[in-house]
C-alpha cells in the first residue's frame, strides 16, 4: 500500500490567515459593496470562494463605489494607490502583510540613508512592485546574472522578497561583493516559507512523488515545486486535487505532499485524501 506523507511545515501562512479573516470578516458586516485592490492572495480557488462571499478583486480603486470597503491586498501595494483609495473615501483595510511591511520599511529606510537599493524578487511580482513604491528608483534583480549591467554606487542596500529562495540571494550577495564599498543586506525572507521550503526538501529526498498544492500564479507555491523538483524529479505543481493524475503515481510507494503559503489546511487534506484514493 503506498504511504502519503505530508510536510510537517505546509499550507497557508500567518500573513494568509490574517488577510482571508480580515476579507471575510468585512464581507459579514459590509453595507457596501467589499473590494480587494488586486487578488487579495495567490490562490484562484480562493478568491472565487471570496466572490462568492461578496468580495470582488478591483486592479484601480477608482474602479470602487463611491463608500465601499477596500482591502489592500497581502502583498501589500504602493504608497500612490492607497493614498488614491482614501482619496475616494473608501474604507481601507489594511490585509497587507505584517512581514511585507517589514521590506516596504526597510527598503525605505535603506534609500533615505543615501543606499542604492535592490530588491531581490520576481520583476512583475505585486510584493515587489509595492516594495519598489516605498523606495522609488530601487532596482530588481531577479537572480545574479541581473546584478552585472547596473551601475551602483558607493553604498549598496539588499532586501529581498518574503517569497524569495535563500539560494538566489545568496548568489546576489556574491555577484555584490566587490562591486561596492560598503554592502547592506536584509535578509527579508518570511521564516514560515524558509521553513516551509526545508520541510518539502526533507521530505522530497525521502519520497518517489511529490505534490506540491497551491495556486498556480502564487511564487512561494512554485518555488516550493523548485525546491521539491531539486532533490525528487517527479514532482508536480497542482491547483487542485481535481488535477492530480494517476499515472503519476506508476511504481511510487511513498508520495510527499505539500503547499504553498496561501494554501488553506483543506486543500491540502483534499490532495491526501485524492492520493490515498487513487
């Protein structure tokens, strides 16, 4: 028979957490329409249960009635567009989360001491956009090879995304060392997806198959399938349990499972449970 295991660290984070209570909790008590200032985490399964609760994804808060709740999303947004959302007169709520802030904060602090700044991250991603909005004229670098054509001063800060694999900032620390004075760097790695991604190591290295469950669009959710793909070749990013295929399972006697940070605890059980059926 075979065995399915979960990692002991998966699945939807504090940041999370915090932003679906705040999301949920203003649907219940709205009298006006609730809004999210872009998809409130990355996980479309979820943000269509939040529209069936009455909380729609808006990308401009002009696009909001006049009175409503808006919340800003977990990976936080520009200084611009919720000064634009009170602007209208909007009920802002905060969902941003707490250790994203911790980035926009010293990413600011970095660029008022006089560091030029970069943001180790995905360039698109909305956590770096944010970030990059309390820092304006920060640069982002999406690995090492990113680091070689800027042109950098004397002093030079680093934070990175929450999301980030310590691997790839390490290697932008490195392509840094000697190609400035003096070199600041904040490792602002959320320690729920470090863990998270040693947790789906271990357990990769002892499997046939891994899972890995999570929004398709979400980064830590791929990164974790990076991580996992590193030590077991077959694993597989899925959205949904629905997805999972049995043929994937040939010969596999032991099958990991695990999920990205906005992932919720049922997703994950459901996977089991699919794992287990099939």
């Amino acid at each position: 028979m075979r065995e399915v295991r979960v990692a002991h660290e998966s699945g939807a984070c504090f940041g999370v957490e915090r932003a679906l209570r705040l999301a949920y909790e203003a649907a219940e008590e709205a009298t006006a329409p609730v809004y999210t200032l872009g998809p409130l985490i990355h996980n479309p399964l979820v943000i269509a249960d939040l529209g069936r609760a009455g909380v729609t994804p808006v990308e401009d808060p002009l696009d909001a009635e006049e009175g409503a709740t808006l919340l800003l999303r977990a990976h936080g947004v520009t200084p611009e567009l919720e000064q634009r959302a009170r602007e209208r007169g909007l009920k802002v709520v905060d969902a941003t989360c707490p250790f994203v802030k911790k980035v926009h904060a010293g990413a600011r602090n970095l660029m008022e001491q006089g560091y030029d700044v970069l943001v180790a991250g995905e360039k698109g991603h909305p956590e770096v956009e944010g970030t990059v909005g309390h820092a304006p004229g920060a640069h982002v670098v999406g690995g090492a090879g990113d680091v070689e054509s800027l042109e950098l001063g004397r002093r030079v800060g680093v934070v990175s995304q929450t999301t980030l694999t310590h691997g790839v900032l390490r290697d932008v620390v490195a392509a840094l060392v000697g190609r400035c004075e003096e070199l600041h760097v904040m490792d602002t790695i959320c320690e729920a997806t470090n863990r998270r991604q040693t947790a789906a190591a271990e357990l990769a290295r002892e499997v046939d198959v891994m899972v890995v469950v999570g929004g398709l669009n979400s980064a830590n959710t791929t990164h974790l399938a990076d991580v996992c793909r590193m030590e077991c070749p077959r694993t597989y990013h899925v959205e949904s349990a629905s997805h999972i295929r049995a043929d994937w399972l040939e010969d596999a006697s032991a099958i990991g499972v695990t999920a990205g940070a906005s992932t919720p605890a049922e997703h994950i059980r459901e996977a089991v449970k699919v794992l287990q059926t099939l």
